[in-house]
C-alpha cells in the first residue's frame, strides 16, 4: 500500500484549527479508500516558535521537509509579530526556496453557497486564477534608507525575468487549455508599470502562438476588478502577477461566498521539490481561538492536494463530500451566515466520506 508523507504546518491564528481538520479528514479519506496512507508529520513553526528562537522555522527546516510528498500549511501572522517577519520567514522561505513558482486558485460557487452578486450561478462563475509566485513584487528585492529622516526612501521593486514570466504564461495556457472552455485572460498593468508588464504583454502574445486552440485576451488589473463583478460569466482561466492576483483572487474568494471556502496550490510543476497546499486566508485575528473557522478551503486545498499525488479518485470523493455538507445550510459556519463550528463541519465532512459509496 502506498504511503503518503505529508509535511502539516499550522502556523498560526485559525491556521492550527484548519489544519488539523484538514488531517483528520484526510485520514478518514484514507480509511474508507483504503488503497493508501498519509503519514502526517506535524511542524510547529510559526509565531510561537519565533517568540522562542528569533526565528519562524529553524535553519534546517527546509531539509526536513524536501522528502516529504507533500506540505499542507496554515497560515503565517499573529497580532503580535510583524506580517512582514511572519510572511517572509515562513511562508515565502517554503515557496521561493522549493521554487513553487505556479500558485494555482480555483473558484467558483458551491452547492449551497449563494454568492454576494445578484443572479450570478454555478456556470457563470467557474474560474481559475493562476498567481506567479516567485517573482514581481515579492521577490525580495529593494531597501530603506535614512530610516526616519525627512529624506527616507524605501523601494519594493518588481522584478520580473523572460524566463520566470515565459514558464508561468506556458503553464497557465496550458491549464486553460485542459479545461472546458479553453480560455484565458492575461491581466497586466502594462499602462503605468512600462517595462515589466509590457514584457508581459509580449511574452502572451509568444506563448498564445504555442496554444492555437486557447482563445485570450488581456486586461489591465483595474478593468479586471470590475469584469470579475460585472461580467463574471466571460472568465474563465487568469494569469497575472504575484500581487495582482493575490489582490484578485480575494475578491474571487468572497463573490463564491466566503475566503473561508477558497483553497491554493503553490505547485513546484517539476516536482524536484514538494509543492505546498493551503486555504488563501491568513490567521483571521477576529476570530482565532473561537472554533468557528472555516474549514472547507483547507479541504478543499487537500482535494488539490491529492490530485498533485496522483489519487485522481480520492480526490474526487473528498470534494463530494465537501459538496455534500455545502449543500446543507445547517452546516454553514458564521462566515456563510450559519451556525456550525469547524468540529461540527468536519464531522459531517467525514460522515459523508464514510457514507460514500461511489
Ligand atoms: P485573513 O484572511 O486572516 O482574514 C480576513 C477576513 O476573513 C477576517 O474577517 C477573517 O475572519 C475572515 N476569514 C478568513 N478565513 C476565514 C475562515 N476560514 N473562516 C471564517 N472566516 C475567515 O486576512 P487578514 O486579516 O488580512 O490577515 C490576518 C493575518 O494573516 C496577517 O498576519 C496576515 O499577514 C496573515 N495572512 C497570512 C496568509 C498566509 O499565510 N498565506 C494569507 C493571508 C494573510
Ligand atoms: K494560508
Ligand atoms: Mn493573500
């Protein structure tokens, strides 16, 4: 029987009580499969470790994780450690260093689940936002200078390489083209950032030539906004750059209902290192601690997992399931409008995987 070893990294916030439903579910996935296992090693990195020794993981934390098949994180932020110190010492020393470059975000609108846009349905909202997540405005590079003084200068440049922007288009174009519609926006803002996002805009027009069957277009980041409210049914796939598509996919997240629901894959597509799954939401401060979370975005994130290691089956038995307690707004929590807690959500997760027989 195979075994999976999966690498869990709570974090912090409501990242610890998504994640251990997340591994509770997985096993009972794995109990009623019964054709493989995960054994799941818990790291405990984050803000608490940080308080302790000055850092969010140790030094040779990325060696203890880089046989693992699989990461399923949390969240990174507490109220009392700066998000620039959480961010980058946890979250972004996993993605950059195992160069999980394509942060893959589905989104559309559950069983159950009414969207905040008036008349939109299932069909006309089915998206997928494809995230680069190894370059632009993260990439760590810029400074400060005269730090306090009248004079102080602080940049975050955007950087951006042909090579990091031609395998992100290629591997977007490709994801279109293995869905339905085969379609896909390229969102830039080639307009004001002149020299980056034209390179962009370049690249597309390249890489569409290699997809003669993908139908694209293109759009500034800002009109994009208003498509993805207005005329939500004309998206299908998106690509754009690691803070377009962060802000963007937010958004997406709260039109399908909730950013509780909306899950991640940050995929290393060589598979030389172990891609990482995750709900998009942070430690939600107002409500860590309260068990009334969302869990459903880190399952779902554990759906996308598994289709990473090859359970295409077990993959869609757990977003049944998932589907199944949707369908039922007694078992909506707070952030749906209903009641339930994240104890109760999992429970019927795993009720329903139990009581799966397809
Ligand atoms: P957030 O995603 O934590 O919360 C935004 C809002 O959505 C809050 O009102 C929260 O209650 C709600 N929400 C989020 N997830 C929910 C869930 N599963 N169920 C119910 N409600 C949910 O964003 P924020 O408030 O901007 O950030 C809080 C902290 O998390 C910050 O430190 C930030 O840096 C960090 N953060 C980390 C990640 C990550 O690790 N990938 C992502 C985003 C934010
Ligand atoms: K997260
Ligand atoms: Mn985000």
């Amino acid at each position: 029987m195979k075994t999976y070893k999966i690498a869990a990294i709570p974090g912090d916030g409501i990242g610890t009580e998504v994640v251990s439903a997340g591994v509770e579910v997985l096993q009972a996935l794995a109990k009623r499969d019964g054709g493989f296992a995960f054994k799941v090693d818990d790291f405990d990195w984050g803000s608490e470790y940080y308080k302790k020794h000055g850092i969010m993981m140790p030094e040779n934390g990325r060696d203890q994780i880089k046989d693992h098949d699989a990461i399923l994180f949390g969240s990174a932020g507490a109220p009392d450690v700066p998000d620039h110190i959480t961010l980058w010492g946890l979250r972004l020393a996993i993605c950059q260093p195992f160069d999980q470059y394509a942060n893959v975000r589905p989104t559309r609108i559950l069983p159950g689940i009414t969207s905040p846009l008036r008349n939109v349905n299932d069909k006309e909202l089915d998206w997928v936002i494809v995230r680069e997540n190894s370059e632009g405005e993260y990439a760590g590079v810029g400074g400060r200078a005269h730090k306090g003084l009248p004079i102080e200068v602080a940049t975050d440049v955007a950087m951006f390489t042909r090579a990091g922007v031609e395998r992100i288009m290629r591997f977007a174009f490709r994801l279109a083209q293995s869905r339905p519609r085969k379609k896909i926006t390229v969102v830039t803002k080639s307009n004001a950032q002149r020299h980056a996002m034209v390179m962009w805009d370049e690249i597309a027009v390249e890489i569409a030539k290699e997809f003669p069957d993908v139908e694209w277009d293109k759009m500034l980041v800002d009109a994009m906004t208003m498509r993805m409210v207005m005329r939500p049914e004309t998206i299908d796939t998106v690509v754009a750059t690691n803070l377009h598509a962060d802000i963007l996919s937010d958004l997406a997240a709260a039109l399908a209902g909730s950013l509780g629901i909306a899950p991640t894959g940050n995929l290393n597509p060589e598979r030389i290192f172990p891609s990482m799954f995750e709900p998009i939401h942070g430690s939600a401060f107002d409500i860590m601690g309260k068990g009334i979370a969302n869990p459903i975005g880190t399952f779902w994130s554990a759906v996308m997992m598994l289709e990473h290691l090859g359970e295409p089956k077990a993959a869609a038995r757990l977003m049944r399931a998932i589907e199944r307690v949707t369908a039922d707004k007694s078992l909506h929590s707070p952030d749906l409008g209903g009641k339930a807690t994240t104890r109760q959500v999992t429970d019927a997760v795993c009720a329903a995987l139990a009581g799966d027989n397809e």
